[in-house]
C-alpha cells in the first residue's frame, strides 16, 4: 500500500537529518533545523493526505500522474491501490507512517555523526 510520498519521504528525510547534522554550527541550531524539517515533511504530506485545496501542492503530486495528493501519498501507480476506498485502517496506517518520521530524521543525524 506504500506509494510515492511515503516510500520517498523516509529516505528524504534520513538525507535531511544527515545534512543538519553536517551543517549546523551547534546542537541548538541542529535542533531547531530538525524541529523546522519535520514540521515541513509533516505539515506538506498531511494537507497532501488531507487532500487540501491549498496553492501549489499539485506541483508535487501532479508529475506523477496523481489524481489528488492522497492518491500521490497511497497510490500513483506505484502500487494498485484504490484511494478513494481508503478507511479507518488505511489512515491509521498512514498516521503511524507519520509518526516514524521523527526516527528518519534521527537515523540520519546518528548516521552522519558515525562518518
């Protein structure tokens, strides 16, 4: 059931994590980065499961083939899934998707610390 966004978004983020940790002056500065990525990852890819008429998200979606940006975050083609029939499990799935996001990111801190 994993689509673009959520096979995309888990090595973006790990790539993201590694470069605060290579680019910010101090772990304040770190911290605050992490905190400014993942409200960023969070915030684009819940309006895009949300489906929110908001301005420019189609840029995302669109090249894709999508229909709506559930369909780029559950379906586009990646996999046969229907993401209008979407349900209680479905969600909880993709909410559960969302919360390992904060993991991403710190895997790639930890992963460039290491290098």
């Amino acid at each position: 059931m994993f689509a673009v966004s959520f096979l995309l978004d888990p090595p973006l983020l790990v790539a993201t994590g590694a470069a605060i940790e290579r680019l910010a002056p101090d772990e304040d500065a770190a911290r605050r980065a992490t905190r400014a990525a993942l409200a960023t990852f969070v915030g684009v890819s819940a309006l895009l499961y949300a489906r929110a008429p908001v301005p420019g998200l189609r840029m995302l979606w669109g090249p894709f083939g999508a229909a709506d940006g559930r369909d780029f975050m559950l379906g586009s083609g990646v996999v046969s899934f229907a993401e209008h029939d979407a349900g209680p499990r479905t969600h909880a799935l993709a909410a559960a998707i969302f919360a390992g996001y904060p993991a991403c990111l710190a895997t790639g801190r930890r992963l460039a610390r290491r290098s």
